[in-house]
C-alpha cells in the first residue's frame, strides 16, 4: 500500500531534492504549494516550469530550523524546534518568508521566550552603557585633563584604586551622617527644645520658639563635619562635573543639595534679624524637619558602588508593568474588602462603635491582611467579619502567589546575566555592541 | 562478536532501508514486527511477501520522530523527543498508528505540557473571541449604523479615540462616586442620624426613624451628579445595546443597576407616605443599607479597559479545580485544626474561660495561622495548644507551598501569551483561527 | 594543516565506519581504544586484529545518544544529549558498556531527573493500583456476588452510579455530624452541666458528677440518628469486606469505630450502677472527652471521594524525607533563638520578669516567628531582643525559601500526572504494567 | 532565481565538504572567510591556495554543535544548540577558535547555566572530600593504627557500625544535656537564688551572692553525668586525634570547650577562696551565665550525623553574595521606611508621644513588617502612617519575590546532586576526579 502510493506520487508529482546545509530533504512539488507566496513555493514553480530537470537545490541555511518549515509545508501545521533558540527561528523564518504569526500556541511560548529575553537584555545593557559614558583621557590636555581625572576619582569608583579609596571614605561620611541621624531620635541623645522668649520685635505676640540647640555635643561635631564634607564634595563635584546640566538634573546630586539646606537655613537665621518672625512660623519649622529626611536619602549613593542594586533597579524599571498590574490588583481588592469588612462589622447603623468605624480604616486592613503582616490592631470580631477576613486573607495569598512568577522574571535573568558577566571579563565588550 | 551478529541478521532477518523525510534509517524485518497492527508492521509483513526487493520505503513525515518511533520497535519503549513539541509528536504517532499511552512516564509530562497549554491557550483565545464581537459596519444604515456606532463607544473602549475618551470618562465618574462613598464613612463627614419622630400614621407605636438624610453637602451634590450620570448611561447604553438579553443578563449591568436603586427608593419614599410606614422597618433600611455596597462594585467597570484583569479573571476561571483542591485543603485542615486547638485550650470540661470558647472560633484562629496572617486576635496560652499552633502554622505553609506552583502556572501562561501577542501585533488574527 | 593531520590519521590509524541506526560516523581505532573493557574498544582490538577489511559495523540502536558516547571516546568526558530522556540515555549506556557515574556533574541533572520521575511515579502508581483491587464479579456466585456488589457500593464510590449516591449519602452524614459538633460547643447550644450528686455509693466523699446530658434537642436528635447510621454502616462493612484482617487493620476503621464508643459508653454507664462509680473519675471523663475528637476525624472519608487528598497524601508520603529535613531544619533554628532570645530579654539573673521567662516559651516564639505568622503575644522588647527577632525573622523566611523549591516538587509532578491521566483515558492501562 | 545564484556560487566560489563526525556539512569558501583567524577561515585560505582539489575534510568532533559554528559564519550572529551542554559548546568553541563572548545574549543563559552548575557543584564536591580525609589503614602499625581507629569510630560514625552506635550515644547525651538546659529555666524546675552573705572577707561592703545552687536535684545529676561524658570526650578525642592544630581550630571542638567551662569554673571557685571576691562582680557572673549558651551550640554535632545539614551549610555558603544582597537590600529598605514612619507617625516636634518615639524602633518595625511577620506591637496609627506601613510590606514581599529565586537556586542544586548521588552509589568515585 505504502509502495504504491509512493510509487503514484514518483510518477505523478515531481520528487525535488532539496540540500540544506548539507543535510537532503526529499519532497514533492504538490506539498511545496502549499504555503503560497513563500520561497520555496516560488521554487516549485520555477522548477516545474523549467521542466524538472534539475533534481537538487542547495540553500545554504540552517538545517534543524528546515526540519520544522518542510513539516510546516507538509501539514499545514507550523511547531518550532526546541533545540534552536528562538532567535535563530525567527532570522530563519524571514529567510524562508513564513510569517511568525503561523506558529501554534504550544510552541509560542518557547518561540518568544528567547527573543523576549534578548530584548529586554539588550535594553539593559544599554541602561548599563548609558550610564558608563567612556572617556578618552589622552585627547585631553591641562585643566580639562585635571578635570577629567577628579570626575572620575569622585564619581566612577571603579575606574582606579584612588577613586575606590575616595568613594570609601565618602560612603564612610554617609553612613556617619545617617547614624548620627538615627542617634538624635533616641531619648539619651534628643536635643531638647528650648523656649526660647528672648526676641519678640516682629510679632506682637509672645511666642514660644521651639530652637534645636542643645543636643548632644558629639552629634553636632560629627553633624558639623559631615555638613562641611558634603558641602565641599558637592561644589567640587559640581566644577569638575564634565556636563553641568547632566549634573544638576541628576536626583542624587538634588538629594544632596537638599540635605544641605536645613543646617544652613538655620545657620542664616541664627546670625540674623530674620530669625525671631519666622523661625517661630509652624510652617517654616516643619518645612526644615521635612528636608532632614533627604540625609537618609544619601543612602542611595550606595547604588554607584553595589551592582545588585543598579540590577534591582533596572529590573523593578523592567517590571513596571508588572508592579501595575500588583498594585490594581491590591487596590480592587482593598476596595472590595475594606467596604465589606465595613458592612460585616458595623454594630450599629452607621459603623460607629466597631473597630471598622470607616472604611479608610478597611483599606488598611485589607492590605496587611493581603500582604499576610496582620498586625491584629483592627481585627474582624463578628460571624460575618471572620468570613470576609478569611476570603481577604486567601486572596491575598492567591494574588501574591500568581503575581509573583510573573514579576520576579525579570530581576533573575538580570541578576543572572550580570553575574555571568562579572565571572566571564570578556563578554562586557560583546554585550555593548549587541 | 559484534560483526557475527550483524553478518547473521544480514543473511537471516531483511535489512530495510527506511527514508523517513530525507534521513535513513537502517533496520531489520524482525525489529519491525515488534509492534504488531502498526503501518511499519504491515510494511514489513508486505515488504516479505513481495520478496524483499525493494530496499528504500519514502515516508515524507517529521524526521526527529522518527527517532523515538524507531526506537519503540527497537527496545519496546516508547520515549519522546525532546526537541520537538508535543502536539508534533501527537500527530506523528497517529500517523505511524502507534497509541500515546505507549508513552512512558518519565516523558508523558514534557509530551502532555505542549498540548495541554495549546488546548488551555485555545479556549483563552476562544473566550477572548466570544467577546470581540467584530461588527460589520459597512452593512448598515442609518438607526442601526448608529446604534452600532454609540455601542462601540460606549462599551468597547478600545475601538476608537472618542470611545476611549469616554471610557476614561465614564471610569472617572466611578472612582468620583466610589471615593465619595468611602469618605462618607469618615468620622467629620459622616451623615448625622436624625430621629424623625413627625409622621406615625401607620404604626401605632412610637419609633426612631433613622433616616440618611444631612450628610455632607459636597458629597452630596457628588452622589445627585453620579447617580444622574449612571442613570442616563445605563438607559443608553440599554437603547444602543445590539442584543438586549445578553445585555439584561450581563452581571455588570445588573451591579449597575442594583446600584442606583437605594437612592431612587430613598427619594419615592421620601416623596410619599410610604415612608414613615416602610422606612421604619429595620429590614427595609438593612435592604437599602446592603445595596449601596453595589456602588463599590462598580470598580470591575475596569475589566473593560485594563487586559491585566482580563488575564486575572480567565486564569482564575481555567484554575477552578486547583482553587477547589486549595480550599478543600484549607477547609479540612481548619476542621481539625480548630478541634485540635479547642480540645487542647479548653480550661474547664467545656472550654469556657479560655480564649477558644467555641470550635468556630477555632476556624477563625486556623485560617489565619495557616494564611500566616496571625493577627495575634485569639492565641493558645497552653504547652498543648502551643503544639497544635506549630502544627497549624507549620502546615499552613506545607498547604501554600505545595499548591501554588500548581495554581499558579495558568495566570503566567495566560500572562506571557497576552503580552507577548501584544508586542507581535500580526498573531491576533493567527490566534483567532486555532 | 588540518589536511596533513588527517591524511596521517589516513595512513597511520585505520578509519572505521560505525552506522549506529543508518547514521554514520567515522572514527579512529585509536579514539574507540580511549576507553577500555567498553563494547566499541573490543570491537576496535576485533578490527585490528581481523586485518582492518571490513569498513562499516552496523548497530542498531539510538543515533543521538550514539553522538554522546562517540564523543565520550574522543575527548574523555561524558555528557549526556538534552532532546533525548534520560531513560533511554540509560538504556543506550548499559548497551555500550559505559558506566553512568562517568557523566559530568552539569548534565547529571538533567539525566537524572527523567529517570527519578520515572521511580517515583512508577511507585505512585503501584500505590494507586495496591487500593484498586480489581474484582472479577463474574467469577463469583451467590452470597459472594452479593457481598462483593455491596462492598463496591459503600467502599468505591466511583464504581458504579448507586455507589456514588450512597457514598454522597453517607459523607453526608459524616457533614451532619461534624456540623453538629462543632455548633454544641456554640454558648448558645452548649451542654449544660448538670451536678449530679444523687448516687453516692462506691465512694465516700460527695463528688460533683459532671454529666453531659441536658443539651439542645435537635442536636441530640442529629446526635443519635448520626450514631445510628455509623453503626449500622460500620457493621454491614465488615460484614461485606473481602478481606476482614485488612479491614481491621485500616485507620479510617479504627477512627470510626473510636469515634462511636464515647455515646456506647455513655449509654451504658447510665443504664447501669457502674456510672456512680466510674463517671465520677476525672480520669473517664477525660478520656470519653478526648474520643470525641474522633468525629471530626470522619472528615479524612473525603479521601476516598476526591481524588486531589489521595495525590496529597501520596506526595506528602513520598517527600517525607524532604519534610524531615524542613522539621529538622526548623528544631534546630529553634533551639538556637529560643536560646538567644532567652538571654538577650531576662530582665534579671533568671529571665523572670520579661515575657521570655522560659526557654520553652521562646520555642514557641521562635517557631511562630520563622513561619511569619508572628501572633505578637510574646515580643522581644530589648535592644538585643530585637537583633535576635530580626535575625529568627529573616532566618525563617531564608528557611522556607531554600527548602520550598525541594518538597513542592512531588506535589506538582503527581497532581500533573494525575490530570493528564484524568484527561487521556486510555493511560491508565498503560501506567499500570510500568 | 534561487538556482542561479547557487549556480553562480558553484562556478565563482568554490564549494566545500565538511564531514564533522560524519555529519556533511556543504558550504563556500566565502563563508568561510566571514570570521577571521578561526581555524575554518585558515582552512579556507589552505584550501584556495592549494587549489581547491580536495572536496571533503574531515573533523572527528561533536556534530550538533557544528551546526551552531557553521550558522555563525553564514549569518554572523553564534546561538547556542540547546539539545547540548554548556560545558561542550564551551569545548568545541575552544576547538574552532571561536570566542564565547561571539554567543548572543538570548542564549547565554543557557550556555552559562551548565557551566556554571558544573563550577559550583564541583567545588562542592571538593568541600566533601576535604571533610572526608580518607585514611589508608593497612599502612598504620600499633598505637597509630588504634588511635586511627579510635578517631573513625569518635568522629566518623558513618565508617562502621560500632562508630555509628557511639555517634548515636553521643548524640543522645547532646540531647539530654540540652534539654536539662531548656527545663532549667521552667519556673518550677528553677535554680533559686540563694543571697549567700558569709564570706565577706575581700570586700568591705556586704554584697549580696547569687550562687547557682539549690536547682532540681535529677538536673543536677543529668548535669553532672553530661559534664563529666563530654570532659571525657574531648579529651579522649583530643588524644586520639591525628592532626592536633585543626582539631584545636575546629570551631565545634572550641564550642565544645566553651561549653564546658563554668561548671568547672564554679567548682573551682567553691572550692578555694577566690569566690567571695570574684563571684560578687556583676561581670563575671555574667560571663558564666553567657558561656553556658554554648550548651545549646552542641546542637550543631548533628550535622555530623545529618547530610541535609551539610548541604544546607554548603548552600549558604555557595549563595554568600546571594544573602549580602538580601542583607543590603533589607538595611536601605528599613532605614528609608523607619525614617518615614518616625516623620509620619511623630505626634510632636521631636516625636514623643508616639509609639514611634525613635528612628531604632523604626527599624525593628520595618524589619517586622517587611519579613511579614507582623507583631503588632508597634503599628502605625495616623493616614500618612498608614500609607508608609502599606508601601513598607508590599517592598517587603516585593524584596523577598525578586531575591529568592536567586537565593534558592544552590541549595535545590545541591541537595538534588546529593540525593542523586547517595542513590546511585558509584557516582561517589567520579565526582571526587572530576
Ligand atoms: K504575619
Ligand atoms: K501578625
């Protein structure tokens, strides 16, 4: 039965024998028309028309990725080889004009996954390059040379040993400032606020002056020291910077700036007239203890020094969509949950009188129920409230548990491709031309 | 030895020379016969009959298949190869007339996952079909092109610029009244209870009429518009609805309706003398009082316009049996856990005194150690209890880690599929005809 | 160069043709001597020692794997192809006498793991088939018929539509009376205790007999049918079992019959003058409490009517090594900050005073810690306390991340399994004869 | 169209037969010249030059990975097959002179992963034979043979029956000793303090003493029998030990020591005169009361006895780098939210008055949180409290979803190697050459 069908198809159909990349194909003309307007289908009819003389054609391509195209022809039904990375599928494809559109569901995944993945590498490294603008000392000469060199000592720890001793000492004065910072808070160490009467000229009225003075001797040494080394940094950083407004847009370097302005603020207005009208003002005092928190934001100098920071970074930037998605899908839950939990538990009318006396207060609820922390300082206490806390505390669990898969991807393949960067020296110069 | 053997299969048993789409493979008659009622058992029977002169049979099939069928007849074992999908390798043991449950088990998983994503991926497809009903406007007039055209507007926000601007502004409208809802809630701007003691016609007894009436006046005027507006769309978008029974059944429009009852309700019975017989009724007002909570639910309006929630919602339905399994999980451990702990806390002969009174309470404090919540809210207090607690808590985690690979992998399925036919924009139309 | 090393070879070493499966490969004498007592070096002494006449060995076997193990002889390392099974790896190795500890440790991974699914399901489905004995009804007659009908319909519920029914029925009950259970210990419906002080026989002194009995009717009621049926079931089981040894023998009859003696019990002492006497000890009393415990173990009949429990209870039984691992892992970090925590919180020489006045509570604390459930009862409230609570904290979360991966594996490949066989029908014949 | 031009390659370039493994491979020589100084490019210039007589070459290497090396010269973009190991496309690169900084990033994952896990799972395996110092014997004479095997049979208890008996025994002892330390503490099993005022002969003010005696009198002999079994021990372990300078530097030995130390320290001190002076000071009491935690290190004999211990161990050490970032990510996330819940939460100025009364409380807060453990004994109590405590979990299990891919990848690897290993037994040998 077999012979003979073959033996109809050798006298009716034409066998072409089709070399690709040394490895012969055997097919018919009628299974090559199945795919019109594609290479090979042209091909047919080129080779019936030129009357069939010619038995083998060579294509010098790749001969896995043809093992799936020739079966695309054969029935209709385009799979891709898991062997050969979708990329390579994919350059194949446009050689062979089938569309990428024909591959089945099943092998999409796999398909896209390779090429998902060198895309989104590719933008990393060119967040990476970005940053890494590489700088021909030998062109310069004198102060732009000088210049060249400081940048490079205060900015790019990597580049020498000088630059590595200097970005220590300045994450040292960091981690100083921020110790000294968290020191304050403690009841030993607070400054005390004194009332400070004396000076009453611009307002009529005897207000008490809340001045932080007198604290712990030490902590204003080192907070005076630290205060003078970032000052002095930054200017100095600021002239040898090779691109002024690059410098100035810079967050790290506003975050600096701003951590400066309370201790001078207060200094300019402790030597002046200015002070009594003013620093009395709610409002200004606030303002200062607000710019305090920028002394903590210092810590993210610690991103030019650490490499998994700068991949965190790149990935949660990767991810943004996929955070999105997370947080509308806390938020519809929050809001779902938290009017529930309203309702479930209001003892009376209007809620008053249960510990879910409004529903800003479920929203809250609802989150550390769904991120599973619980603090238990509003809990559920009716039949019906247990019932919501439970479907929230489930959900919670569910969406974290399906989310995550998806989010965490991105951070992995950077977190791994770095790492297989780091031990490999030679691949950085690839990676940039990529 | 070796050669001994190969030279007395060469005089004993046929070799077959077998090209399968351009490969050969070499075997005996003997080997063929393995598998009996097979298309390659059949060809050996008949290659012998006629003689055995013929020694190359063409087969224009899948070569790498070939390679594991081969093998079956070899050594009786049927592995798959692992390069190529599964729904390939499907097809090519239908066509070679060999059974799938041949398949052994250490290769049914990676056979089975091709296909099962494909037959999942499908019905996503199909489900996202179903609700892009592609209308034809071309082969309309007047009225109905009309009809057609609000209906797209207003439901389909994706079709044109003027339906997304009025689907932006339609979800406005439901974040304005889901906002006002909430901050009704708050202490300052919560409606006052007046006691509305005027009219008692009906009722010969006395009673407290709780009536909503003197909220905030900002929130008020908010909820008049939004409701106004609600109103207004829910009947047009009902005029231009294309079919009016799957609009009626739709449980979207039903929250929507349910929604703008409570006021309507309020303002006719404030309008007649129904009021002051009905509105005393504590039922009648818990009615009123529950319905508003539709208001919120108004949030999925956001499916229509965010893919994500789409995902979500469709990977959830196609996960039912693993949700199933986890809370019959759950149920089951919270039964013996709460007895557990009940047992284990009762003071007395009957577990008055401690904090676990009842076995409900018990369900309670189960679900929220094994979700890890743990609000703290109800804890043993015994070294038996304490037991059961580890138990609980450590089993609840064992519970979590071993269904969540499982319940978790058709959202990421469902997930890469989308995003990754939203950057290819071509495969929609492939995906459509699967 | 490379032409120069090759005619060498040409002339020195003699060039062998091995067709392995209608694939060719050619190699030298010298590279098959690479390994020795191996099945291609004897056929290389063979050859030499024949003169070198014959050019092509033919061998019927798998030509991918052949790639590995022609590799294997020209350059000493084993590694294994990554498109073919493990198994067959295995197979192919045992065939040219190659010992399996010779592969590399980067591909033992992937050979090994088909090869371990392969065992544990294999053994996963020997479990399943060991309680589906297959009964041969038509080779029984007349009470045995009878009998075997009857133990199908209450013991397999899947076997037939009556057997479905009654197996829903009866888990019914099993529902009933776990519900009525857990509403007894509601206040509202609670037994009250009746001092009983009437009957003062055996003993002299006056106790207080704490008699279960005047409780809400309709629960009574539930109470007794509930018995009534269990009994009546538990006796008609045994009665109809096949096998009475294994039927004694199993737990779930064990827990049924445990989870009726309490009401026998009850009812006997009644009835009779021993109740005075023996109803009275706290020490009775105590333990007919304790087996009431028993009931709720009803709800492990589940087991039997969904088919999720048994993949859950089988994989649990096949990870238990993995699950030993987490409980050891979990005592030791227990001991370790129970320890810790104990010194860092005594407020004095012996800990009293501070809420870890034992080591033992500190057990608690740590575990409830590491899980995260953290139920905020007892709190480290020291400085030092507090490294030690961030510490067990991290730890815990470190735990349950490393050792998760390992023990969700089986969960996942069973309940894998289980729904492809679900879905395919046709597998389960051939999973049995594995 | 396509049969001219390969009509014109075949009469302007010269076509070439490459046999790699006896897979022919057909390709140009202007292919060929593509990738300069590779050992293809030289054999095409070889060939040119030498007149192009030659048609086929022949290479006794891997043929699926020339695939790969053949395509980079066709289209200048290296992928990876992925049906082969890292380790031997690593090889056969090395063989054609091509640099693996050529491969794409879409498949440098899978080129690394390999290679990466051989690196890691081979300095494993040196870690085990560096413990596992085999001995030879047969080579020893008298004292040295009995002192070796005295050695196996103290500190090797996998090596023969009578060394696995001791470990067991000596691990029951561990167990005692540690559970008398935990029962010490329970307050009826409590040391009392006896003020002992004799002795005041060194001091002139009268102190009070708190001695360590009147304990329960069974602990006390359970502490005394341990005292004296583990003196022996390490003393008989010193003597046999057959490499004195790393028996002393091994940290289990030292804690071992430690351990030991105040008991005997106050037996001393009982006995002469020293304890009037020196047992009154604060300071050495409390040094004694801290050396006796180190009871509690002897746990850690256990992964003597236990493998998944040493896997565990091996894993956290292999994954350092991976922990340092989770450590570092931790520290920024909890100084960044203490210093916004101390701001957000401060009732006053300087935040007194609020549960948050210092930026260290903050710390141990955001710890809490971000684990999800989630005590509650501080908790955030104002809108904008709430809005830090909300960002402060979902970072935490944002943190904990993005590293712990990364952290737990070594310890599946290894623990799943092992479990291999200790399965199949011969593997042992070759992983020790490897
Ligand atoms: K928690
Ligand atoms: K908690």
């Amino acid at each position: 039965l077999e012979r003979k069908l073959s033996a109809a198809s050798d006298e009716g159909n034409q066998r072409l024998l089709l070399n690709v990349g040394g490895v012969r194909h055997e097919t018919h003309v009628a299974t090559l028309r199945n795919v019109p307007s594609s290479r090979l289908s042209r091909l047919a009819e080129w080779h019936v028309s030129g009357g069939g003389g010619r038995l083998e054609y060579f294509f010098d391509r790749h001969p896995a990725v043809f093992n799936s195209i020739i079966d695309f022809y054969r029935t209709g039904e385009l799979h891709v080889p898991l062997e050969v990375c979708g990329a390579v599928v994919k350059r194949e494809l446009d050689f062979w004009q089938i569309e990428e559109d024909q591959i089945k569901a099943c092998c999409w995944r796999h398909y896209r996954s390779y090429i998902e993945n060198q895309r989104i590498l590719n933008s990393f490294n060119r967040s990476l390059e970005h940053e890494q603008d590489t700088v021909d000392l030998s062109s310069l000469r004198g102060w732009k040379l000088l210049q060249m060199k400081l940048w490079l000592i205060m900015d790019h720890p990597r580049t020498s040993r000088l630059a590595m001793i200097y970005g220590i000492t300045s994450f040292l004065f960091v981690a100083a400032s921020i110790a000294g910072f968290c020191l304050e808070t403690l009841p030993g160490l607070r400054p005390e606020l004194m009332p400070n009467i004396t000076n009453t000229s611009c307002a009529g009225e005897q207000k008490k002056l809340h001045v932080i003075q007198t604290s712990n001797e030490a902590l204003n040494v080192l907070d005076f020291t630290c205060t003078v080394f970032f000052t002095l940094e930054l200017l100095l950083r600021f002239c040898v910077s090779p691109n002024k407004r690059r410098f100035v847009l810079s967050p790290m370097n506003i975050i600096d700036l701003l951590a400066l302005v309370p201790l001078y603020v207060q200094v300019i207005f402790e030597q002046s007239n200015l002070q009594s009208c003013y620093m009395n003002e709610r409002f200004v005092i606030e303002i200062m203890f607000i710019l305090r928190i920028f002394r903590m934001f210092r810590i993210f100098h610690l991103v030019k020094h650490y490499q998994a920071l700068k991949v965190l970074v790149y990935a949660l930037r990767a991810s943004l969509q996929e955070l999105l998605m997370l947080f509308i899908f806390l938020l519809i839950a929050m809001l779902i949950f938290a009017t529930m939990i309203y309702y479930a538990e209001r003892s009376d009318d209007f809620g008053a009188g249960s510990e879910f006396s409004t529903i800003p207060i479920g929203f809250w609820w609802a989150i550390i129920t769904m991120t599973t922390v619980g603090y238990g300082d509003v809990t559920p206490s009716t039949p019906v409230g247990y019932m919501v806390g439970t479907a929230c505390s489930v959900c919670g669990v569910l969406l974290v548990a399906l989310t995550f898969p998806v989010i965490s991807n991105n951070f992995s393949l950077f977190y791994e491709h770095v790492r297989s960067r780091s031990l490999s020296p030679r691949v950085r110069e690839e990676s940039d031309d990529v």
